[in-house]
C-alpha cells in the first residue's frame, strides 16, 4: 500500500533538525557574498498571526533560503516592535500589564512562525522593549539632542482622546488616529520633536540611490513637499492707508501673479490676528478661530469641504503696486506650513478664486489664457502665459516673469527666493507609560540637562497602574520616585523628563541592532555593520511610506554625519507585499481583508493543521503576484495541498528506479526525443524559476514548477528508469526546497541523501540543453496573422520565406497578387508584403 504524504507528522520532525543544527544560524565575515534580507518587525498582538501577517514572512523566507543554496551567506532575523501604543492599548483591553501580555504574545509569534518553516536565525533576536535594547534608543536620542536636532517646544499637537496621548502628523490618517481610529483633536502641550526638516533636500534626492516601487517614492516625495518660489513681507495698512509698522510674510511658488492678489488670508492660530482685527469684527473672528481649533489638519485641507473665512477689518499693502487688499482669516491656511499667511490671487489659483466668489472680491486677471479676449474667467487659469495688467513686467512669459519680479524683489529687500517644505518636524514625545523614556532631566537652574550617557538607560519604573491620564501629563508624572532627582550639572534637585519616545524612535534603528545584537558598550559593533549594511532587501506594508521608512532613512543620514555608519540609506531595495482578502461573512460574494471585527481572519494554525505548512506556503506564494492583493480561498488551498500530494507519489514512484549517478550516464548519451523533451523542461524551469525568484516572482515561478510534474507525469512510464528522470527528480526536490522546505527535506533523505537541502546548491541549468529543438514562427500576409509554422531552431531564412509562401493558408491571400517582398524577423516572424 501506498505511503500517504503526512504533513503533520514531517514538518515537526524537520524544524526541531533545523533547529538542533543551528541551521539558519548567519556568519559573521564570511567570504561568500552576502545578502542581508529583513521583514519589518511586528509589534506583537494577542491575536497572533493570521495568514496575512504570513504574506510577506512566507516570500521572504523563500528568497532567502534561495539565496543560500546559491551561495550567499544570508542574514534573515526577527525581533519584536514591542513598546508603543499598540502593546500597550491591547494591554489595557486584556486588563493586564505590557510587561506580563508582550513577553506571552512573543512567544506565540515565535511558535508559529517555526510552525511554517520561516528560516530566522533566533541567536539575533531583539525586543525593543528590554532595557539592554532601549538604552540604546535613547543613546541614539542624546545623539540628534547633542547635534541640534532633538528639541522641547510648546505647539498645537494633535491629540487622540481615546489613546489619550499625542501623535505625529504622519500618524493622523483621514483626521482619525492610525491606531484606534478615534477623531484627532488640537490641544497646545509642550512636545519633543526632532529636525527632520533640516534633512529634507536630502531625504528627497537620495530617493534615486534606492530601488523602492515608485509609488512609496512619490508619497515621499509629496509628503517632503518641496517647492522653489519667493517669501516676500506685506505690511499691514493703518487707517490712512500707510504702513502700520506691523507685517506678516506670504511664500508663493507663483511671484509671476502677484499683481493678481485681491486680498491675503492669514492663519486663525496667526498671531498677528488678534492685533490687526477691528473691534466691529472681533466676535465674528473669535467665533471663528473657536471653530478652527475644534478641527483636524486633514478636515481643514479637504478638497471636499466649501472654503470659508472671516474679513479681520483689517487690509494690507501689496508691495508690487502699492494696492491695499483686504485680510481674512480662513482656515484653510494653517500655522504649520509654510508662514501661516499667503497671498490670494483667484484669477491664477482654483482655491482662491472659489473664496473670491463666495465673498464677492475681485477677480484680476493676470496672465492671459490662451485666446483670452479680457472677458471675465469663469474658472482660475492655472497655467503659463503672457502677463497682462502687471505694470512694468506685462507682455513677458510668466516664465520669465517669475524670475524678472524675484529679482526686482530682492533688489528692493522686499522678498528672497527661498525653497520651502511641506514637511513638518517629527513629534517624538508620548504621554504614556509604555515607550522609552526619554534621557533628559529638567533643573531649575540649568535648565534642560540631558542624562549622562554611563547613566544610561533611564529604566522604565514598574508599577502597577499605567494607564494614560487624559490630562496631557505621562503617567510618569504621578511616580515620585522616578521623577524626583539630581541635577548632573549642579547636583541641586530637578525633575526627570516623564514623556516617552514613540515605537518609532525604536523601528529607526533596530535593523543595525541585528548586526551586532549581544553588544553592551555600544549600539553595535562598526565591523559588522560595515559588514551586512545596509539592508539588501527589505519587505513589509506600505503602510509605513510616511512614518517607519521616512524617519529610519533620516536616522541613517544623522548616523552617517556623526561618522557612525558608512552609508545614507538603509534598505536598498524594498519590496511591498499585497494584502490578503476573504470573504465577508455578511455578504460571502464581497471579499474584504481579514480583521477581527468581521469575523473573518484565517490563522496559520488552521491551515496547518488540516493541510500542513507546505500548503500554506505554496498557497500563499503562487496565488497572485507578490505585490498584488490575494483572494483567500479554501479551495485554492486545497489546490495546493493536492499539487504536494502529486510530488510525494511522484517522488515516490521514482525512487526505486533513481540513479544517483545520473549526470555520469547522461554525458555523451543518445538520448530519446522525450527525454530530450524532459531534460529541456527541466533546465528551462530550473532557470525560469531562479530568475523568477530574484524578481519575487514567486506565483509565475510555481506555476512553472507545476507545468515541469505535469510533464513528468506524463513521461513517467516511459521514463522513469532513464537518467533524464533521475536528474528531473533530483532537480525537482531542490528547486522546490526554498518554497515547502518540509516535504523537499523529507523527500531529499528518502531519495538517500544527508544533510538538508538548505545546505545544498540550487541545481545550475544548461543553456544548451535549456534551448528548444523548435520554433512557433508566426506567419503574416500584410501585418495579418495568417499561419504558425513549427520549424527546427537552426532554418535559414531563406527556408523560413519558402515555408512561408508554401502554406496553403497563406497562399489563399496571395494568389492572384504580386508579392512585393517577404520579411523575416529571425526567431519570431515571417511577414508577406503582397500588392
């Protein structure tokens, strides 16, 4: 009776082997090339992994395991994203403590990414919540605080109500709090952020030195904001029309339409509001400014909403032409970017001219529209054009024109050309209890004193009652014992600094950290970070494009200035998996992803337990490309499971008439059309495959594998005796090992081999033997297909052209007509030019 494949009983078996071996164990200065690949670092959840966490750990692991029987010595590690909101929210739910619930979830990750055979070398293991690790995330804040770019200020902050705590700008997606999803209020609380604006030029043109899909670029690129223009003052006007001695500054990308303004807007946090408003609008403007405060960044940038504001009483003097142009407030204008004012020119900007007409203001028409008769626009011209009604400057290119008024500007000390950002500092600090505290001491009289480094790390305190207080203060605060303390400067008594680095202050380095992981005088040891950085390939969600991947490359660029590390960017090559949907279980027609909430989440556990790892994996790998959404199906997976099932027999079927000495009966053989037929196969998947993976390329690479059993399966009876099949046997187990590891070590030692297959080099193909016998040459008769010949490889041309007029099929289009000339496109194509 036939052996049943057995998952449950084979993939045990081997990952205790591969773990008693140390086999994924990375060396340290090898002399084989190396690769250093990384999957982002999980923060750990009580609901452990689901098959969508394993989208991107299952490929991964595939390339790396490649790798290594191709010869590189790999680097695959995993550590845990522990301290932050999400631990210690989910803490919180579970009614327990991060300190008790992060070590549990850790090890019930770790169990199940062994149970699906993820090749991680554990001896490099971090948690980012271990004081031996967060020493040195606060070294590292010392660091930037020492450079000048780490600083204390109080600012409008954006404030979730349910985490009770503030997030960065990056962290407010839709007005709503990335983690929890509650609206995002505004409240002035004194904040730590560090100067990641002072890196903007660079974190914008090193995105060429690194091959990350364009689409994580461009949100980069946005999310910097660069733009070139001039910031010029506006004076106030007292009521006589003359300067009052009061002045905002407006930047604008367009100087070429400032003839154009018909009125400035100001900020409603501006603090020149207050001065410059007249008493008969005073309540109106106050009014105002109450219901800007109530209101998010993003809700007051939506496209969607109608733009409103509120005139101060107030005008300024345009400094080109001397005209006073009336000043509102509107909440469209915001304090943070930019200077908090802009000029309005609601002929040349679409935002501005629906503000014009809602308050009916002037509408000045300063560059001509293509065919413009001086009639009223009825929508903003955005583009070029001739300047009109712009006094000395009227009749140039506004091209020309941008630079003629800049320079008229700057003669004048009016305005300077300047380059301006959308991007913001990075809000860093977090009143919670479940972060990194941060390394600075507050003293009466010294002032900010930052913690002395061999007094490093400023330990978290342990204490029962963690959870946040609402009142914009850590719970920190509320701990004597941790906040009271000595000033290193004066010895006098001072006040330790109670907020906490967000988890992404951790996430920003902990890829050098895997280097080097058992250091304790220093974050890593320089040799092996000059070694296996920076990261080869680095695989993870696009979620991050604006938060972990913008601050770890701006971290790098602070190291690689302080001399710490020899290059600028840390992860060469990134790669973005798709995410995984089922099916809803409201409307089972309507695939959405996997959450809690629906009900619908599929773990690992499941799938392995009815049909084994392998499956898993082979499921996950060849059911849609790599970067591309999957459909969750059962009975795909059961597809996989059956395709494992067809190589265990096969490989089975085969081993009693398996010759180990294949490739010696194979050189010099004459060899049967088939075999030929098997062998070409054979060489062709072996190379489609390895170039594939090199691609990520996984679902095209396991359809080819599929494509090779099928052949063999048709083959085997006549062949299963021949060299041919012994090498297409031997080649199978190893060209599958990287993708279901279990079944090809299981199989690798019933075939009477030792070892692991990991260990092995991935079989080389034969270029010549990989080349087909024969060709499709597609036949044309003017431009049209009209016929497919299979001839041998090697056919002159002039063959091909005989072939070619001698088809009956292409001769009922020739006939009767003259054939002017054939052309032959070596390999592909034969077209009959006929007249």
């Amino acid at each position: 009776m036939e052996e049943k494949y057995q998952p449950q009983q084979i993939e045990p078996k081997w990952q205790k082997r591969w773990q008693e071996a140390q086999l994924f164990r990375a060396e340290d200065f090898s002399p084989k090339p190396k690769l250093y690949a990384l999957d982002f670092f999980p923060y750990p959840s009580g609901d452990g992994l689901s098959v969508g966490h394993c989208r991107n750990y299952i490929p991964t692991d595939a390339f790396c395991r490649y790798k290594h029987m191709k010869g590189f010595n790999v680097l695959h590690p995993m550590g845990w994203d522990a301290f932050g909101l999400p631990a210690e929210n989910e803490a919180i739910r579970k009614r327990s403590h991060p300190s008790k619930t992060v070590p549990r979830y850790i090890a019930n990750y770790k169990r199940q990414m062994n149970m699906i055979g993820i090749s991680y070398d554990w001896s490099r293991e971090i948690n980012s919540s271990s004081p031996d690790y967060y020493k040195w995330t606060q070294w590292f804040f010392l660091l930037l605080y020492k450079r000048g770019l780490a600083y204390r200020s109080t600012a409008p902050a954006n404030w979730c109500p349910s985490c009770k705590t503030v997030l960065a700008n990056e962290e407010v997606e839709g007005g709503a709090c990335w983690r929890c999803g509650s609206i995002v209020e505004k409240r002035d609380l004194p904040q730590w952020f560090f100067k990641i604006t002072d890196y903007a030029e660079r974190l914008l043109n090193d995105l060429e030195l690194i091959n990350w899909p364009e689409g994580i670029k461009m949100m980069q690129r946005n999310w910097i904001g660069r733009s070139e223009g001039v910031e010029f003052e506006m004076q106030v006007a007292a009521p006589d029309g003359k300067p009052s001695g009061k002045s905002f500054s407006v930047f604008t990308t367009r100087v070429d339409t400032t003839f154009g303004m018909s009125f400035a807007v100001l900020a409603p946090e501006h603090p020149l509001v207050r001065e410059i408003t007249t008493p008969d609008r005073r309540e109106e403007v106050e009014a105002y400014i109450a219901r800007s405060q109530r209101e998010t960044e993003i809700e007051r940038l939506s496209t969607e909403r109608v733009r409103d504001g509120v005139f101060t009483g107030a005008y300024a003097i345009n400094p080109v032409n001397g005209q006073l142009v009336p000043i509102f407030i509107a909440d469209y204008v915001l304090m943070g970017y930019g200077t908090g004012a802009i000029m309005a020119v609601p002929a040349h900007d679409e935002r501005d001219f629906d503000f014009a007409k809602r308050y009916g203001l002037p509408v000045p028409v300063v560059i001509a529209p293509p065919g413009w008769n001086g009639e009223p626009l009825e929508q903003a011209y955005t583009g070029e054009g001739i300047m009109v009604n712009s006094g000395e400057f009227s009749g140039l290119p506004s091209e020309e024109g941008k630079q003629r008024i800049a320079d008229w500007m700057e003669a004048r000390g009016i305005g300077k050309r300047r380059v301006n950002y959308r991007l913001r500092d990075w809000l860093i600090s977090r009143q919670r209890y479940w972060g990194a505290p941060i390394p600075i001491i507050h003293c009466p009289k010294c002032g900010e004193v930052p913690v002395p480094e061999d007094q490093l790390p400023v330990l978290l305190p342990e204490v029962e009652h963690y959870e946040p207080t609402g009142t914009g203060k850590s719970p920190l605060a509320n701990i004597p014992e941790f906040v009271n303390t000595t000033c290193p400067q004066c010895g006098g008594p001072a006040e330790r600094e109670t907020d906490t680095m967000g988890g992404f202050a951790c996430s920003s380095w902990y890829f050098l950290r895997f280097a080097s992981p058992h250091e304790t005088d220093r974050p890593f040891h320089p040799d092996a970070v000059r070694y296996w950085l920076p990261v080869d390939v680095y695989v993870g969600g696009a979620e991050h494009a604006v938060m972990h991947l913008l601050y770890a490359r701006f971290w790098v660029k602070v190291m690689y200035d302080a001399g710490l590390v020899h290059f600028v960017e840390p992860f060469l090559t990134l790669r973005n998996q798709g995410m995984v949907l089922a099916p809803d279980p409201d409307n089972p027609d309507v695939m959405v992803k996997m959450s809690k909430s629906k009900g619908n989440v599929v773990t690992p556990d499941a799938v392995v337990e009815k049909h084994g790892a392998d499956t898993l994996r082979l499921y996950e790998l060849f059911v849609a490309p790599f970067d591309q959404a999957i459909e969750w199906r059962e009975e795909g997976v059961s597809g996989a499971n059956r395709f494992l099932h067809r190589v265990w027999r096969l490989v089975l079927d085969a081993i009693p008439h398996y010759h180990r000495d294949w490739k010696q009966r194979l050189q010099g053989a004459v060899l049967s059309a088939d075999e030929r037929k098997l062998r070409r196969k054979t060489h062709q998947t072996i190379k489609k495959v390895g170039e594939d993976i090199e691609d990520f390329r996984f679902n095209t690479a396991v359809a080819a594998i599929m494509e090779w059993v099928n052949l063999m399966y048709e083959l085997k009876d006549t062949l299963i005796a021949s060299p041919a099949f012994s090498e297409a046997i031997y080649s199978l187990i190893l060209v599958l090992a990287p993708f279901t590891p279990h079944i090809a070590d299981e199989l690798w030692e019933r075939l009477g081999y030792e070892g692991f297959t990991y260990n092995q080099p991935y079989p080389e193909y034969d270029e010549a033997v990989a080349a087909a016998e024969e060709l499709n040459i597609v036949v044309q008769v003017n431009g049209k297909l009209r016929d497919v010949l299979v001839v041998p490889v090697d056919t002159p041309q002039e063959e091909l052209e005989r072939l070619a007029l001698a088809s009956p099929k292409v001769q009922q289009f020739t006939n009767g007509k003259t054939v002017k000339k054939v052309i032959v496109v070596p390999g592909k194509l034969v077209n009959v030019v006929v007249g």
